[in-house]
C-alpha cells in the first residue's frame, strides 16, 4: 500500500475506542475459563514447537532486504524490519523423533526462504543482535521515516499496520551502557532476532504450577544462551572500547524491547512476569493488559478477539491459550527471552532443555519452587548482564540452596535429562541433544562470550573497535555457514 494510505491505517488503529474491544475480550475469555475448568483444554499429548527469527545480510556481511514471504511457504512470516524473517515450526510431540522433526523442519524453511527470498549472494543469519548495518549506518536505518500528516511511518519497516502502531505509545528509546537513542518507532526493535521455544500444560489447571517453574529456570537458561554482547559500533556515544567492553550486558535483546516498547510512569507491557496462582488469574492478567490494537472481527471464533491482544501481551515468559485452529486446544508456555543460536542444533537443544525440565520439575516437586520470586526475578536480570559469569540463587532437588554455577547446572541437567527420559528419549538420546548446551558451562564458553574473547583479540593487534567487531562477525557468518545446518557451537 502507498505511504498516505498505510499512514491512515495506522492512525485509524491508534485513534479507535477500546471499549467494545475489550468487552469481547472480557466476554471470550469467560468462555475460556469455563472450558479450561471443564478440560477442553486438557490434552494427552505433550507437544512442543519453536519459532525462529532470522535476517538477512548481503556479501559484505551487511544488513539487507528481504523478499515478503509468499502465501505458498507456510511456516515464514515477515517480522518487523524488512531484513528479517520468522519461522515458525509446527507442533510437534515431545520425542526424539518429534525434535528430529523439529531440525528437519527448520533445515527445510531455512533452505526454501534461501532459495526464495534473498540473492545468490546473501545469507540468512540466526544471531542476537546484527553489529554491521546497512549502508546508510545504524542511526540512519533505524529512523529514517516519512511523515505523511500523521504519524511517523518507518522506512524500514514492512508495511504492517500492527507494527507501524506498535510504537505509538512506547518510549521507543535505545537505553543501554553508553548506547542511549530517543527514536520514533517500534523499529529500534528490529535489531533483534530470537528463538521461542514453547511447550504444552498437559492439564491446563496445572498452569500455575508449571509457569512458577519457567519462571525458576528462566534465569539460568538465558545464562545458557547469551548472544548478544554489542551493538553496531556507530551507536555507541564516545567511551573506550575497553569500557564498552567491560560495562556491556551479555544479552542486549532484553535491554531493548523493555527500553523500545515501555512507556515511562505506566505498568510495563515488556517485563518478568509474576507468578499466578489460578488460571484465572493468569487469564485476567492478559484481559487486563493495556490494549494496543483493538480490532473488531466480523466473524470470530471462540477466543479470537482475546488472542489479538494476547499478541500485544509482551511478557518474557508468558502462557498460550489456543482453541485449536489447527489441532487440539492446549494452554503451553513460551519461553521468549532467548536470542537467536549459532546453529540450528544448538536451538533444538534449548527446545529440549526447556520441554525436559516442564516435564521433570512438576513431576518430581522440584524444591526450586519455593525460591522467592524476586529471586527469580533477579536471576534472570542477571543472566542477562552477565551470562554464566553471575552466581544465580538455586534450590537443587535435594533441597540445598545454592550459588555455584557447577551445582545448579549439574542439577538442572539431571532433571532435564530425566524429563526427557520420562517421555521416551533413552539415556544416549536425552544426553546427546543436551550435549551443545553442557558444554557451555563446562567451557565457559557462551556466544556472547565467543563474541567478546574475538573481539578482544583483535583489539589486542591493534585494530579499531570498529574493525575488530566488524571482523569478528564475519568469522560469525563464516562460522555460522559450515555449521548451521549440522553442526554446533561447540566446535567454534
């Protein structure tokens, strides 16, 4: 669509009254809890599924176009900026062949989308956040917009009147160590990419229990999967690289959706989530989230107005109601704070580690429950300044608190293996698609970490910081290119 019709669109959105809207929210998720109590969202198959963010860079390593997904290439959707992508990977039983699946999927999307969407000589990149930008520089890229006499529509950003409104109402500011922007969209955002794993309630009433786990283990799985240490180097203001290096967080992509997407002086809509203790509580908290998009369908399903704002609901973990469009209706989990992996192997493994412990904590009444939420809390915050190199607050299963990174990762380990086991995955099978994600922490060796020790080097030979993250992300893509597909981050 043209400028000046996508600009109506967008102040259309944001002007419209959220009164009936929210009524019909309000009105399904009655319904919902109704049918929760009832066990029409109970199901005797525990799936799991994964979403995958990507974006594109050209032979230069720099950030690129890509080609709007086709309707015949299901599983890809567009996301925010026109560099990136979204996979998305069907259901799938929690099983060795079910994560076999998983891979094959994504090695398919990823080689359709390739084949498809960007040049001979561009790549699709799975990372945290993208260090070299587009010509015109990061700045440039990430605001440039026209005004066409209503609110400002990044240049961008695909044509998607949700994301142009996204930002209306939010700071839309980049606040990290000597990284600080006041911009004017919801683009900002679009320096990230992630991966979501999400894994099924088998009981939906048991939503509380298991979402007071995934909140437990929040902070040490981000630990395991930091991967975004710096920003492009023409955002940083004048420090040091010595002092951007040793002030950086080890996960950036939590920094920016929080600063990009909260309003200063209101209730965050990008935060740690609190414990529930019913479903109907977690349920209210979804009904009673500030209403970005309101949209009035003329012919929806039972949940289909209380799903539109459930996708504005922007917690770091966060629980899904789906009816069932396309299968049986469940409640799951998704496990949002995690940045995108060097590999498709090392996504999976997260996708296993995730699933395994759902299955395992609740079942043996881990004691990591009765940790303190503000523990948790500040377990996952930080994960996200300083990866494995924090102490994190942990209850193992024989009842011990504990600090030490060998203990906690040792117990969540064991539990995640014998989640796995608990669902049909032998000893070897549980062990092996664990393994990329063991030897992080017996390494030391994060992404962020990987990130951090090259460009260090570099800067020991006297390059410029600019040079030397340059050069560090290209060994990245070339990395990234023999190994995405089969290989892990373990060989790096």
């Amino acid at each position: 669509m043209d400028t000046r019709q996508l600009a109506s669109r967008v102040e259309a959105m944001c002007a419209r009254d959220t009164a009936s809207f929210d009524a019909r929210v309000r009105e399904e998720s009655e319904w919902l809890l109704d049918a929760v109590t009832e066990g029409g969202f109970d199901t005797d198959i525990r799936t799991v599924g994964l979403e995958h963010e990507c974006y594109a860079v050209d032979d230069s390593g720099a950030l690129t176009t890509v080609s709007a997904p086709p309707d015949d290439l299901p599983g890809c959707e567009e996301e925010i900026g026109r560099h990136q992508l979204e996979f998305q990977v069907s259901p799938q039983p929690l099983s060795s062949g079910g994560l076999d699946a998983v891979r094959a999927e994504l090695r398919a999307l990823f080689e359709a989308a390739s084949d498809n969407l960007v040049g001979s000589d561009e790549q699709l990149v799975s990372d945290g956040v993208w260090t070299i930008p587009a010509d015109q520089g990061s700045v440039a890229y990430l605001t440039d917009h026209e005004q066409a006499g209503g609110p400002p529509l990044a240049t961008n950003m695909v044509d998607a009147v949700r994301y142009h409104a996204q930002g209306q109402t939010a700071d839309t500011r980049l606040d990290a160590p000597h990284v600080t922007y006041d911009g004017e969209t919801a683009l900002l955002n679009s320096l990230t990419t992630s991966i979501q794993p999400h894994c099924v309630v088998p009981t939906a009433t048991d939503l509380p229990e298991y979402f007071r786990y995934a909140l437990r283990i929040a902070g040490p799985v981000l630990a395991l999967g930091v991967n975004s240490p710096l920003f492009p180097p023409d955002l940083y203001d004048d420090a040091s690289a010595e002092t951007i290096l040793a002030d950086c967080r080890m996960e950036n992509r939590i920094g920016i959706f929080e600063s990009v997407m909260n309003a200063a002086d209101t209730t965050p809509k990008v935060a740690f989530p609190e414990d529930v203790d019913s479903v109907a509580e977690a349920v209210e908290d979804i009904v009673d989230d500030p209403t970005l998009l309101p949209v009035q369908y003329d012919d929806p399903d039972r949940l289909t107005h209380f799903t539109h704002k459930h996708g504005c609901y922007w917690r770091w973990i966060r629980p899904v109601f789906d009816e069932g469009a396309e299968g049986p209706a469940n409640v799951r989990i998704e496990f949002r704070p995690l940045p995108g992996q060097p590999t498709i192997r090392d996504g999976v493994a997260f996708l296993a580690l995730f699933a395994g412990l759902m299955t395992d904590l609740p079942r043996r009444d881990h004691p990591v429950a009765a940790l303190d939420w503000a523990d948790a809390r500040d377990n996952f915050y930080a994960a996200a300044a300083d990866g494995l190199a924090t102490d994190l607050d942990w209850i193992d299963r024989t009842g011990e608190r504990t600090s030490t990174t060998t203990a906690l990762y040792d117990d969540l380990f064991t539990c995640a293996r014998a989640g796995l086991e608990a669902t049909g995955f032998d000893a070897s099978q549980a062990a092996e698609v664990l393994a990329p994600l063991r030897a992080r922490v017996d390494r030391d060796r994060t992404p962020a970490r990987w990130t951090l020790d090259r460009v260090r080097d570099h800067l020991d030979a006297d390059t410029s910081f600019e040079r030397a993250v340059s050069v560090t992300q290209h060994e990245y893509l070339r990395l990234q290119r023999a190994t995405f597909d089969h290989g892990a981050f373990d060989s790096w």
